[in-house]
C-alpha cells in the first residue's frame, strides 16, 4: 500500500500543477489596475505594473502586446512570456467609430 502512495502523490501532483498551468489568468492591459498587472504577468512586479498604467494613461489604450515593450523596464521577451495571458481589447483602441451620417433622399448635382 505503501508502494502504491509513492507512486501515486507524484502523478496526482503533475496533473494538478498541469491543470493549474492550462487555467491561466488573462489580463486586460487597457483596463487592468497594478495591482492586477503585477498579479497576472510574468516578470511584471509593482513598478513595472505602475509604469504600464502611467504609459497606458499618457499615450492612451495599447493597440498590441507589442507596444508593451515602449514602456521602460519592459522588453520583447517579457512580451513573448506573457503573451498568453495578455488581452489587448478595451480602452481607446477598441471604441467603435460613429456611423457615417445617413444622405437625404434628395441627389445633389
């Protein structure tokens, strides 16, 4: 019985931390806090989390994980690390532009 535990504590261990690792959090980058930035990214802790939102706040919303990288403190691979965990959508950059306004029935010459 013994045996049997050994063997399996390890198993149920790697298909917890497996399960763990496919639920992984996402993270607004145009609307998330620093508290929620620094929770959510890799390598992102509480100054580079404010950095993000005080960019964020001077250049308006982020157009692409890319431009992540404008910010100081924060290049290419911390992009690429994160890229599963960063949304993009919201803010400035997702605003729908108005509708053309609708032409009169009357045809100009």
């Amino acid at each position: 019985m013994k045996t049997l535990t050994t063997l399996l504590a390890p198993l149920l261990l790697s298909l917890l931390m497996a399960g763990t690792a496919l639920a992984q959090e996402k993270v607004n980058i145009n609307t998330a806090d620093a508290a929620t930035l620094d929770r959510v990214l890799v390598n992102i802790g509480p100054a580079k989390a404010e950095a993000i939102v005080a960019h964020r706040k001077a250049n308006g919303a982020f157009k692409s994980p890319e431009q992540l990288a404008a910010v100081k403190g924060i290049g290419l691979k911390t992009v690429e690390k994160n890229r599963e965990r960063i949304v993009y959508t919201g803010g400035a950059a997702a605003q729908p532009k108005p509708a053309a306004p609708v032409a009169s029935g009357v045809a100009k010459r």
